[in-house]
C-alpha cells in the first residue's frame, strides 16, 4: 500500500516542554498554538480556575507567549481570534458550568466575555472572519453550529437536511467556508453560511469512518478510519456523483511509520498531524 509521509510544520520551543500540554491546535492563518498548564489533571479534580499559558509559533518560526488568567476548562479546546485573542472551551459541561464553557480572552489574556454553546464538543475551530464553529459527537447530538464571538448563534444545521448527522466526525474550517463528515452516514458537506442561494451542499461519501478531511478545488482526501484503517489515506473527486475513493495509502510520519496516538486539525487542503507526546505539528497538503 502506498504511503505519504507527513512533513514538518511547527514545534514547541524546548523551553516550554516542561509545562503540560493542555490541547495544542493550528488556527485559521497556519500559527501553531499549545496552551500549557503547571500539571495535568486527574480524573476527579474539581480543578479552581488556573492560569495557563498559550506558546503560539507563527508559520515563519517566530514564538509568542500569552498568559491567560483563571482558564476554567479542564479538557479543554483552544483557537486563535482574527484580533489576537483565544477561545477556550471545556469540551464537557457540568450542570453548574453551563453557563461559563466557552471564555474568551484578549490579546492581553483577560477574560472578556463567556458563554455556552452546549456540552459533548468533538471540535472547535475559528474562521476568518472571527466565527467559532462547533462540532458535537452523540452524547449531544446536536450537529454544527457557528458561533460569533459574543455567544450569538450565527448559523445551524437544525435545517440544513445533513443526513444521518448523530456526531461531527471530521472538521475542516478554511476562510469563512466548512466542510464535514457526519455519523452515521458520512456525507461530505460543504457550509458556506454567507451564500444566500445554496449554503450547504452535500455529497453522499463511501469512504466512512474519517476523522479529518482536506479538500482543494475539485478534489478530497480523507484521513483516519475504523481499526486497521486508523492511518488511511483515502483520495476522491468532488463531482455531481457520490464519492468514491480513487486512490488509498496510509499517512505516516516523516519518519515513515505510523503516527499513533494523535491530534489532527483540517485546515482547507491541509491536515495538520501532531502525534504524542504532542510537542510538534506535521502536515499533509493535497495542494502538493
């Protein structure tokens, strides 16, 4: 079977692999960015508000530390806002929490604004145009949504007719435009909130299981799967049919062996890799 190796994007700087890394993502501009914490936390900590740091490295290699005060997420998600702020949010909601999931922080680290946006978040992704957009896996089956980043809701799949749409397997937020792949059925779905005449296309997919997606232009691949085919890499074309895989390999590591355990963010045509101990970020690009 065919491989493609991943190549090296981003790493945290060494002076920060003493911190626990709490999540690490990449934003919508390519900036890698890790929020780091003092310890882990331990299953069954009622963990006080905490301060954390966010160590961000831009695509060309220069670092940035933000200190964000009384983060209150204990297994959180983190994204970058187009002003220089962060997102975090607590993936899970205790009943008492609801109210206070999502924090918003200024470029200073100060806490501006907080709100929910429901419990059971699969992925948290920021766009260019400062929208959060929400993915939720079924333990709360409640889709995709798009968020401004004052808690206003922007857009929903309620009514977007996404078949089969129990949990947000694979996220991919690219400009202002969203892609997905939804349980049970797995169709590939582009959201385009801002276009009046058809906002949301959907393509029945044969490839199931993918927890990442890139596309570019007229073409998709699809990355991850049940089992043996965790490491897949599976090729499509975007045409008025159903897609079908054309060509399927693995995606390994630069090193050629498999990843394991891992992060992957989608970011138009690339996906973005990160295998533990979660210290740096590889990519694939279907633009290459």
């Amino acid at each position: 079977m065919q491989k493609t190796a991943l190549v090296p994007y981003a790493r945290l700087p060494r002076a920060h692999h003493d911190g626990h890394v709490l999540t690490s993502t990449v934003d919508v501009f390519g900036a890698a960015h890790w929020l780091l914490a003092d310890h882990a936390p331990q299953p069954g900590d009622d963990l006080p508000p905490f301060d954390a740091l966010v160590v961000s490295v831009d695509p060309y290699g220069n670092v940035e530390l933000t200190e964000l005060s009384a983060v209150r997420a204990r297994w959180p998600h983190l994204d970058r806002l187009p002003d220089g702020g962060f997102v975090v949010a607590a993936s899970r909601v205790r009943r008492y929490e609801d109210a206070n999931q999502v924090q918003i922080f200024d470029a200073l680290g100060r806490e501006t604004s907080s709100f929910s946006v429901g419990d059971a978040i699969e992925h948290l992704l920021v766009d260019e145009s400062g929208h959060i957009w929400v993915g939720h896996f079924d333990e709360n089956p409640i889709g995709i949504r798009r968020w401004s980043a004052t808690g206003r809701l922007a857009w929903t799949s309620d009514d977007a007719a996404i078949p089969g749409l129990f949990d947000c397997y694979a996220l991919n937020v690219s400009g202002t435009t969203a892609w997905a792949c939804t349980y049970t059925d797995f169709p590939l779905v582009e959201i385009r909130p801002d276009r009046l005449d058809r906002p949301v296309r959907v393509w029945a997919n044969h490839v199931r299981g993918a927890n990442a997606v890139a596309v570019h232009g007229e073409r998709v691949a699809f990355y991850g799967g049940y089992g043996e085919e965790r490491d897949r890499l599976a090729h499509g074309e975007l045409t008025e049919a159903p897609v079908e895989p054309t060509d399927v390999g693995l995606l390994t590591g630069p090193d050629g062996l498999a990843p394991g355990r891992r992060r992957a963010v989608a970011r138009g045509s690339r996906i973005y890799v990160q295998p533990e101990p979660f210290t740096a970020w590889c990519v694939f690009d279907l633009n290459n």
